[in-house]
C-alpha cells in the first residue's frame, strides 16, 4: 500500500497538522510506503523516516501573503498547486495507492481535492473543520456566538454575518465554498470522508452527499501511562487552549470569577489581556509546550472544556482523561464521546453559566474529583487512542476504500 498524505503545513503548528504528521509516522511504523506532500515548510523531524518521501512545494499560507487580493485568489482556486499535486501523484498511480487530505484551505486550495480522481485514484479527507461543507468552516455563527442551524450555502446562509473577520472574508468565502463543492462533484464517490468523531459526523452528514462514503476515525494522542493524578488533592480547575469566543473561556473565566473557584488558563489568543485583566484567582500562563502543559494538568482537579462550537474533536480531554483528570465537557463536542456523564467526568450544555458552575462545584468535593479521576483513568487505558491503534483503524479504512474503488474500475 501507498498513502500520499496531502497537508497546508509541515510542522506541528495545530491539531490538523499534528495528526496528519502523526499518522504519517505510525502508517511508515507499520511497513507503509509514505509520500507526505506540504505546501508550507519547515519539515517536521518526526517525518524523518525511511519510508516516508517528503515533498514541500515551499509556498506561503494565505493569511501570511502582503497582497489580500492574491491571497483570496490562492484561497479560492490555487491552479499551481493542483498542478504540482497531479505531477507528484502521476507517477505513483497504481491499484494500491491512495490520497488522504488532512488540510488544504490554507495554501492548498479546494482545487487540489479532485487531482487524484483525475489520475484513477480513490482520496479520502479528513474533516478536521468543516470547511467542506460550510464556508466559515466553523459551522458557527460568531457575531451571535452559538453554533449554525441552516443549511450551508442556503439564501439564510449567504446572507448570514457569520464570518470571524468581517463580510468580506465571508464573500471570499462564499465564492471558495462554491470552489470546493465543484471539486468534491468532479471527485464524485472516489472520494471518501474521515470524521473525528460520531458528533462530527452527525453534524456534517447531512450536507455531504450519499455517494461519499464516511468513517470515523479518532485521533491518537502522545502520552505514556504514568501513575494517576491525584485529582482530590489539587485544587485549580484548568482550560488549555486557543483563548477565542468560541472554546468559551470568556464564560468559563465568569463563572470561576463568580463562584470563587481558582482557574488557571493554559493558552494563547485574543481574549488573553481580557482575561488578564479581570481580578479574581485566575491565573492564564499563556502559550505552553508540551512539557510544560503537562505538568499544569497533573496540577489540576478538573479540566474544563466550555466550547460552544461544534468541536470535532478535543485531544485534550483525552490527555486529561489518560492522566485520571475528570473533565467538564460541552454536549456538543467531538470530545464528549469519550464522557460518561456522572462516572468519568460532567457533560454540559454549551453557554451555559448555571450547569458549568454547578458542574465546577461537584467537582469541586475532593471524594467526587478522585472517584471521577480513577474512572476516567481506568476506562482510557482500557482502550487507549495510541498511534498503533490510531494507524490500525486507518489501515482498515484505506483498505475498505481501496476495494471499493477497486470494484467501482472494474464495473465502469
């Protein structure tokens, strides 16, 4: 088998890129010829690797490009990068070769969604967002801050003000999401979609069209088994994240304020002078590594993940959860299919300051936080999301697609 991983970026610089590197690695662990192809470097060491070929095209993201007008053109329909996809996919066509998109709506393009169905190869994408089916790529409308309801590309939708930055990006948007459904027709059922989770699914499917086949499969974490945190004896509450409107820190930060409870706030972003300066026992550490983020969990009692987004996914909760963290988890997140409401840690409804804050004060008895604790240790480890685990189930995936499309060429 021959996967040629397709990513924006390189290096480790976002969830996306951390899987896609990820995976990368434990399919060239496990005999796979891989190609990974970026767009922007550097390199990440970790694809050093004597089955793994790399190639950079060495182009710029589009939010790092001086001319707005050439980065939305780059944004909507990059031709040269479709062009130097098919030239490094030609010659390695063959019956047991796939293309697996991690991410391509920063440098890529929709228009390199299609190059492998021109060439007779199956693809399959990963939905690490939602940008294949909406055009904020979010599902989410900022201005009200709460998740969407209509049907992306609808009239309620295009004129929706819904986007981040402002209407403009949103007609860019708009124009790129027309872009993206043009590929996705012309790759038609050679193309296979990859969810994070069952909720990610649950919300995309309904706008992806039937001829697309879905699975899931979840993303692994980098952790190995150490000895349980011991929740009750520590008393901070921690969120570790982008600080934005959207993981709802600005809300978690209230109620901490509110109800007396210490947070510590692991992260960077634009909410970080707010939330600096508000008073109270939140104390926000601003970006930290890996290490360093590590050591503030096994400091913590709980770790509270507020998103009021249509998260896909939440690999921090499962770092959480594999150290015998109990967590708070929004309802309406990738992350609460690994929550037991009441066992391993509290589900909540998203934006709302009640439930979290009584959900912070249950957890805030040391018996219910080291009870939860050991739950949530005890069931992570009894079906880890290892990167062996994690390439497994990506092996069985591209194996289904590969005599699918198989057995499509040979009925054509």
């Amino acid at each position: 088998m021959r996967v040629i991983v397709v990513s924006d970026f390189g290096d480790v610089n976002g969830g996306a890129a951390k899987v896609a590197v990820m995976s990368a690695r434990g399919l060239a662990d496990a005999s796979v010829a891989v190609h990974f192809v970026c767009a922007v470097p550097p390199v990440s060491p970790l694809l050093d690797h004597a089955n793994i070929a790399v190639e950079c095209l060495n182009a710029a993201d589009v939010w790092t490009r001086g001319n707005p007008v050439a980065a939305a053109a780059q944004g909507i329909w990059s031709a040269s990068a479709r062009t130097a996809l098919d030239a490094i996919v030609a010659p390695l066509a063959g019956p047991d070769t796939l293309v697996h998109f991690h991410q391509w709506t920063k440098a890529f393009s929709p228009s390199v969604l299609s190059a492998p169905a021109r060439r007779g190869l199956p693809s399959v994408v990963s939905l690490h967002d939602y940008f294949l089916v909406c055009p904020n790529g979010a599902y989410y409308r900022y201005a009200e801050q709460k998740p969407c309801t209509v049907t992306p590309m609808s009239l309620a939708c295009i004129g929706a003000p819904c986007d981040r930055h402002s209407a403009m990006h949103k007609a860019v948007r708009l124009v790129r999401q027309a872009a993206t459904a043009r590929a996705v027709k012309h790759a038609n059922g050679s193309l296979s979609v990859l969810h994070m989770s069952n909720l990610a699914a649950k919300v995309s499917n309904p706008f992806i069209a039937p001829e697309h086949a879905r699975y899931v499969v979840h993303s692994p974490i980098e952790i190995e088994r150490g000895e349980p945190v011991d929740a009750a004896a520590n008393t901070r509450f921690l969120f570790a994240g982008r600080l934005t409107e959207e993981k709802g820190i600005r809300l978690l930060a209230k109620v901490a304020r509110e109800s007396g409870l210490p947070l510590t706030i692991a992260g960077d972003g634009p909410l970080l002078p707010e939330l600096r300066s508000g008073g109270g026992d939140v104390a926000c550490t601003g970006w930290l590594d890996a290490p360093a983020l590590k050591v503030a969990m096994r400091q913590a009692r709980a770790l509270v993940f507020p998103s009021t987004w249509y998260e896909t996914c939440g690999l921090v909760v499962l770092e959480a959860l594999a150290q015998g963290i109990p967590v708070i988890v929004s309802r309406n997140t990738g992350a609460a299919d690994f929550v037991e409401h009441g066992a391993n840690g509290l589900l909540v409804e998203p934006g709302d300051a009640q439930a979290l804050r009584a959900a912070m004060t249950t957890l805030n008895d040391p018996q219910t936080a080291a009870r939860m604790g050991l739950e949530a240790y005890t069931r992570y480890w009894a079906k880890p999301l290892t990167l062996e685990a994690h390439t497994k189930r990506l092996l069985d995936v591209y194996g289904a697609i590969l005599a699918k499309h198989q057995t499509a060429s040979a009925d054509a």
